[in-house]
C-alpha cells in the first residue's frame, strides 16, 4: 500500500509484483478508495481492468464487502456507485437477442433494432421491429442517474428488468458518473472499442491492469489482423451485395447518397447523437487530423468506393498464391499495391471509416454479415497509418493444417506500446499488477513507458505449508519420464511418498488419460 500511495501522490505509473492469494484486489481498491475519499479532487474514478468476466465479478465483490465495511464502520450509506460493464452478450434481456450465442450475433441483432434509422423507421410505423428496452432507456434512463450501490451484471440486469431499461447502455452511460468501473481490458487496449466506451473518461482517474503478466500479448492482438482466403471469398459476396444495394438506393432514393457525398466532403467528424448505437464496429486508432480532412475524392462516391474496395480485394488475393513464406514491410506492400493496382497511401488511410459511412448510408441492419469487408477496411487503414511497429507475414500453409493449402495473410503488431501509449498518456496514474511479473523491468521497455515505483513483494506464511519435492529417479532408480509408456513409474512414486502419510492425500492431473493405473486403483 505504500508504494501504491507513493505512485498515486507523484501522479505517475506503477509496476506492483505481488503473489495471488495475498489479498492483491482489496488492497488496491482498499487504498484507492481511501485516496478518493480523501483527495475528491484528485482522483475521480477508478478503472479496474482484468480479463476474464469471472474475475470481474470477483473484483465487483471485494467492492461490495469494502463498501460494506464501511458503511457499518461510519453508520449511514455512502454516495459511492460502482458498478461491471460487459459486451452486449452478457448484458442483454431482450428475448430476440439473449439467446443468440456468438457475440458478433448479438451485437449485429442489437444494431438491426437500435440504428438510428431503425428507431426512425419505427416512429413511423410502431408495427416494425424495435428494442423496448433502448427506448424506455433514451427516454427515461439518461434522465435518472444510476442509485449508488455496487453492481455486477447480474444485478444491472435485473434493474433493467424493472425498469424497462437496457442493462448494457445503462452501464455504459453510467461509467461516466460511477466512482469505480470494473470491465476488461479490451475497452482500454482495443482501439476499436476504446473509441466508443472510454473515450470520454476523465484524466483524473486510475487505472489498474491486473493478472497483466500477459498484456503485452493482449497489446499485440488488438492491433493485428488476419485474413484467409475464406475471409477474402465472403468479402467478394459482400461487395456484390453493397453493389446491388447502391443500385437499388440510386433508383428509389439518390438524395440519400448526395447527403453523404457533402458530408464526406466537409470531412468525416460530424457530430451524431446516434454514433453510440449506429457505430459498434469503429475503425482503428486514427490522429485526429486526418479525420477532420476530406475524404479524397477517389473514395468519395459509394461506386468509387466499392471499385476501390474491389481493387484492393483483388491485389491481396493475389498476393496470398504464394509457395512460400513472405515478410514485408508496410511501406513495400504498400509500393507493391501502387505498381500493381494504383491505389495511393492516403485514401486507404480513410478505407475503415468510409465504409462505416457507406453502411450507415444505406441503412444495413445486420453489420455481423459485413464483418469480413469490415476485417479488410480495418487491414486498409492500419497498413498505410503505421510503417513502423508492424510486418507482414504471408503463410501459404495453416499452422493447424501444414499438408493444405490454405493461405493466410499475418499483419502483425510487433510493438506492444502502440496500443497502450494512449492509455498512459491520458490517465495520470496507472498501475500494472500481477502475481508473476519479474523480470520488473522487462515491462516498461516493452510497453515503453517510465513508472515512478516498480515493487516486488514477497509471500510470507504463518507457518511452513509448502514443501516442494524435486525428484529425478524413481524407487527403482530409474529416471523419471513424463512419456506415455512410463507413466506407471510416477504413480509408483506418489503411492509409495502417500504410505507415509497419517491421513488422506490430494493429487491433481491435467486430466483422466494421465493417470496411470496404479493411482486409478488407489
């Protein structure tokens, strides 16, 4: 808690090293709460990111017994609220959607009954297909704030239940004014989610990265991009079926079109009160400047677009008949894409966001189906975004299936700080934890920043409880294997060490065909 206090007082980063099972998660919501308290000024909110939902409802629970003892200790209810976000999966209620079982099938049902031209739709005809629970919420939940409280998902569903609101934009909206947050790390690290959940968080805030001995990695995935020969097939079906529908809205309602052509030419951050709901699969991380450009006029009409679209479909199928492994650079796969196909850097930077334009434009229900075209964009804007950090590595073989063909294209994130530089430039203090994070300093040169406190702390016990045995040769002074065919001589071994043993002994094994038979008899 000192060296937690020390990094909180400098307004700086943290590394803490600290073994599981030793009270790590009340300790820092313990003293973070304390200083929130004490300095309201100062610290504002506390963002607690783990990885697993599992583990988020245990930290949600140490919470709740904090703010308990709490209570009790001073005698009246506090004006805390903390509350767990989650994906649209685990917070959904409404009946249509629940239980759909992919989390890209939820969230393309919850688009289909939330756009903004759905609900228009639906103002004109109440027979059409709507989400009862996103309008109860619009009109009546922004209006009444969340009641302090501790809340995990199960409870945001069953307020939501009794109120008639939904769960997932209710704690959306209500992380802006909650004095912790407790989601996963993807809603800080993913750019593509960042950009709709966090953005409007408070400076002042803390962060706390736990179990991060692996964030590197989590780094790294929400900046690559895969894409199969599959991947590059379904977006061929979807740009025929984005051709078909710019015919038939050029036909039936061309004014539509023109809307967005001035839109784009004004450039692409217009204010939109529907983005929340309209945009759930955003483009990366751009710099600011570019979006405030015009969109070049090469990609500004939707046939442009699309030929664009299908130009660079076509070089990359191209690039994966290959017999052999291929790395490149970014700027060579771009200099390669110019020769072959004539497309430029500067409009693949806009490719993610033009599309979301162009989808919204034509008022696409199911965004799950466009999620490979969407996968292509994503690949198109960071490409020609970042030339360093990053490489290209074309596989003509799966790793799963190495006698098959099947090509597939690695654009891969090399630099784990790309990801979370924003992160540590806008919070003032955020700490990394874990119980196995040594080497200490192998983590700010990877993540590449400057903590003003790195700390390990060691586990001590009451008593000795742990005594581990290291073993070489068996009874017969043989040597130990862990091969399939002697695994007999292992259970020997445990058989023989428990006949010392007054009571009962526990043995765990990764699984039923690891034991050998003389410890399935036992």
């Amino acid at each position: 808690m000192l060296e937690l206090k020390r990094t909180l007082d400098a307004k700086g980063h943290g590394v803490l090293e600290m073994p599981s099972g030793t009270g790590k998660t009340v300790s820092l919501l313990a003293l973070i709460m304390a200083y929130q308290r004490a300095c309201p000024l100062e610290v504002t909110k506390l963002i607690y990111c783990s990885r697993t939902v599992p583990e988020i409802e245990k930290v949600i629970e140490e919470l709740r017994k904090l703010l308990n003892f709490y209570e009790k200790q001073e005698g009246e209810k506090l004006p805390f609220l903390g509350l767990a976000l989650s994906s649209r999966k685990n917070l959904c209620i409404h009946p249509e959607v629940m239980p759909l079982r992919f989390g890209k099938d939820v969230d393309g049902k919850c688009h289909s009954l939330t756009a903004s031209y759905v609900r228009a739709q639906y103002q004109q005809d109440p027979s059409l297909p709507h989400c009862r629970f996103y309008e109860e919420f619009d009109v009546h939940g922004r209006q009444v704030p969340l009641p302090a409280g501790i809340y995990n998902l199960d409870d945001l569903k069953a307020l939501g239940r009794r109120q008639g609101w939904c769960p997932y934009f209710l704690a959306r909206y209500s992380i802006l004014h909650a004095n912790v947050v407790v989601y996963s790390y993807h809603y800080l690290l993913d750019p593509k989610i960042a950009e709709l959940v966090s953005k409007e968080l408070a400076r002042k805030a803390v962060v706390v990265f736990d179990e991060a001995h692996n964030i590197d990695n989590v780094c790294i995935d929400s900046m690559s991009v895969n894409l199969t020969r599959r991947t590059l097939d379904r977006c061929q079906g979807n740009l025929e079926t984005l051709q078909k529908t710019v015919l038939r809205i050029k036909e039936t309602d061309e004014q539509r079109l023109r809307e967005e052509y001035r839109r784009l030419v004004e450039g692409l951050r217009e204010a939109s009160a529907a983005r929340e709901t309209d945009a759930h699969l955003a483009n990366p991380v751009l710099p600011d400047e570019v979006l405030q450009e015009a969109v070049p006029g090469s990609i500004r009409t939707a046939e442009h677009f699309l030929g664009f679209l299908r130009r660079l479909l076509e070089y990359v199928k191209w690039r994966l008949r290959v017999q052999h492994v291929v790395q490149e650079s970014p700027p060579a796969f771009l200099s390669g894409l110019a020769q072959r196909v004539c497309i430029q850097r500067k409009p693949l930077r806009f490719c993610a966001e033009r599309l979301r334009s162009l989808l919204h434009t034509l008022e696409i229900a199911d965004l799950a189906d466009f999620s490979p075209l969407t996968l292509l964009a994503n690949f198109a804007t960071l490409v020609s975004t970042y030339a360093k950090g990053f490489t290209i590595i074309i596989e003509p073989f799966d790793d799963r299936t190495p006698t098959i063909a099947n090509p597939i294209l690695h654009f891969s994130c090399m630099d784990a700080s790309l990801a979370i530089k924003p992160v540590f430039e806008r919070f003032q203090s955020v700490i990394i934890t874990s119980g196995t994070l040594s080497p200490l300093d192998i983590y700010p040169k990877i993540l590449d920043f400057h903590p003003v406190t790195m700390a390990t702390f060691t586990m001590t016990l009451a008593r000795v409880c742990l005594c581990p045995m290291i073993i070489g040769r068996g009874n017969d002074q043989v040597a130990i294997s862990s091969k399939f065919e002697t695994r007999e001589d292992i259970g020997m071994l445990l058989m023989g060490r428990l006949h010392g043993f007054p009571g009962a002994g526990v043995l765990g094994v990764s699984g039923r065909g690891n034991k050998s038979p003389e410890v399935q008899a036992a």
